[in-house]
C-alpha cells in the first residue's frame, strides 16, 4: 500500500466512489459527522454520496430531522444522524466549551448571561417552532443581550452544545433553530469508553486508511484518548506501516476496479480533504496552498483517480448552475471527459442544466 492506494481507498470508504447506501439518513450515521458550516455544499456532500439523490432530498431529510447540523466535535459545526447527536455532543460539547472559555471571557459572555440567553432561546421554540438566526438574535436584543462582537455566534452555539437547540426546518433555503428534544429522541447515556470506541469505530470504517493522529484531529479529543480508543477497537481492523505511520483501515475494504478512475467535483470542507490530520495522500505538496486559503477556507475541489487536480466554484441563474473549472495543470482529454460527466452529476444534484467553463490551466 502507498499513498495512491490510500486515497483511492479513503474515496471508497467514504461512499464517493461508489455505494450501496440509499438515504440520507443512513450517510450521516455511515460517516459519524461531516462538517458542515457551509449549507449549500454540506447538502452536496451528502447528495455525491447518495446516487440519484436531489438537492430536494437532502433538504427533506434536514426537515424531517433525520439529520442534524449542530456544533460538536471540532468547535465547528457538523451534520449528523438524528441517532448520533446525543451521545457525540454528551462525548465532545466540554471539550469545545473548554476551548471558548477565554473568547467567553473577552465578550463578557458569564454563566449567567450564557444561562439567561438559554432560557431566551428556549422559549422562543417552545412548542415545537423554528426560527431563522435573525429571529433569534431579535429575541436576545430585546432582553437586553448584547449580540454584536460575534456574541450572537457564541451564544447560539452555546446553546446548541448544551443540547437545547440544533437544526430546525429549512426556511426559503436558510437554516433554522428548534428544539433538539423535538428533532430526536433523547437515548440513553452511554459510557466515555463505550461512545470512545463508537466514535473511532465509525471513522475508521468511513474514513479509512487513518493514522491516530487523524483521529485526533477529526474528532477533537486529546490524544490519550484517541489512543486508548485504537486500543480498544483495533481488533476490528488491519493496520499497515508507510513512511513510518501506523494506517488502520476495515479488514474488508477493496477499491472497485470500475470506480477508481473516475472525478468529483467535491463541495468545499468535504470530509475527504478536511478530515485528515495529514492530507498528502490527496493533496501534493504545493496544490494545498491552492485548495487551502492561509485563513483555513477548505475551497471546492476536483479529484480524479484519488488526488486533487484543481478547484471550482459555482453560481446559479434560475435555471442554470455555472460551473468554473480551474485545474492546477493542463489535462489530457481523458480527464476533460471525466470532469464534464462529473459537472452533469452536479446539474442533476441541483436540477438545473449546467454550463462549464474552463478557465486557463496550469497557473
């Protein structure tokens, strides 16, 4: 196994070189959480995962709650199934507040206002209702919350990793609030070992080949744990030693001959760039600071046969999806042909014809 064969396996494994999975619901827990700030692309990492699948299918599923977008794992947020949210918020939600302790400090932002903001936005649900950002920050303002400075972003978000709020219906295409005990049914508590293992089970299974320090990173738990946690499930998987990494990977993963030479055209902060502590299996040294701003901006990406060979960038006119191709170096007709069938995947996502431009390669 070499880095190649790596990426190649880490397409598969996350369901984008082919699957056998039929709904949305089913990705999310599959996967264990994707990141999800950006709403129009996390719909599209869902839907390049799901084969047939519409934008409109997706966003029914975030209305139904089947899926959730909520702060966890890394102090950012993530969409993931209805049946994952509690125990992974109960697993990662003091470790991200522990992280914003001194933001807090800074914006004033005390227990008691963070308390008194809680209680604000809880009651603005109540009854099952689901309110745009601006709704909600509305409400703080006329408590007399201050919300500027970013405060609304910290005080919204504490209330999502103190289990109150997380994604309601889409409004018009926007994200909303509601109640989480009105999204899913509350489970049962379970251990840190137990929800440990579950977690590194499911990303090594999805996500696979990792090192542990890519667990660490995905997840955002201190590395002592991430190491007890391959200890306790490493039974279930294969390992290999290349340049001096430890990669563990599902004793049954395979790359289908007819999948692997096929191109994407990922969203941006897709899990299959951002999930990786060491992305060079798929990002050449030099392409990653072409497809990651210096401030952190994961940009949509184009892969083909496993590595990122340029970027891209869409724009919708009613009815039609511009799509702007800019490949890192000057491609052979075989590639071309790859990307054009890939565009039409996405046109058929959105359910709009699509035009592709070319913009100059090789710069």
């Amino acid at each position: 196994m070499d880095l190649t064969h790596i990426a190649k396996m880490r397409l598969f494994n996350q369901h984008i070189g082919g699957t056998k999975i039929k709904t949305a619901k089913e990705i999310a827990a599959w996967m264990g959480a994707m990141q999800a700030q950006d709403v129009a692309m996390v719909k599209w990492a869902v839907g390049i995962r799901l084969p047939g699948s519409t934008e409109k299918t997706v966003e029914a599923a975030i209305d139904r709650g089947e899926i959730l977008r909520t702060h966890l794992l890394r102090p950012t947020w993530h969409l993931v199934s209805q049946d994952d949210i509690y125990w992974m918020l109960e697993m990662t939600a003091p470790l991200i507040k522990s992280t914003m302790k001194v933001r807090h400090q800074e914006l004033g932002l005390t227990e008691s206002v963070i308390s008194k903001s809680n209680s604000i936005i809880e009651k603005a649900l109540d009854g099952g209702g689901h309110l745009l950002r601006e709704e909600l920050v509305a409400r703080l303002n006329e408590a007399n919350i201050a919300t500027d400075n970013n405060r609304a972003s910290h005080l919204l978000a504490c209330a999502e990793l103190d289990g109150i709020v997380c994604s309601g219906r889409l409004k018009g295409g926007k994200p909303t609030y509601a109640l989480l005990e009105k999204r899913a049914v509350k489970t049962k508590p379970i251990s840190k070992e137990e929800a440990l293992a579950r977690l590194a089970h499911k990303y090594i299974t999805s996500h696979g080949p990792v090192t542990v320090k890519d667990f660490a990173w995905w997840s955002g738990i201190p590395m002592g744990d991430a190491i007890r946690a391959e200890e306790m499930i490493q039974a279930d998987f294969s390992s290999e030693m290349i340049d001096g990494q430890k990669y563990w990977f599902y004793n049954d993963s395979t790359i289908p001959k007819n999948d692997s030479d096929l191109a994407y055209l990922l969203p941006a902060f897709d899990e299959f760039i951002i999930s990786y502590k060491d992305r060079s299996a798929s990002l050449s040294s030099g392409i990653d600071k072409k497809a990651i701003s210096e401030n952190g901006m994961f940009k949509p990406v184009v892969v083909v046969d496993g590595q990122v060979v340029g970027i891209w960038k869409r724009s919708i006119k009613k009815n039609r999806v511009i799509i702007e191709i800019e490949l890192f170096d000057h491609p052979g007709e075989m590639t071309v042909d790859r990307i054009e069938k890939a565009a039409v995947q996405y046109g058929l996502f959105l359910e709009k014809d699509k035009e592709l431009i070319w913009l100059k390669s090789g710069q």
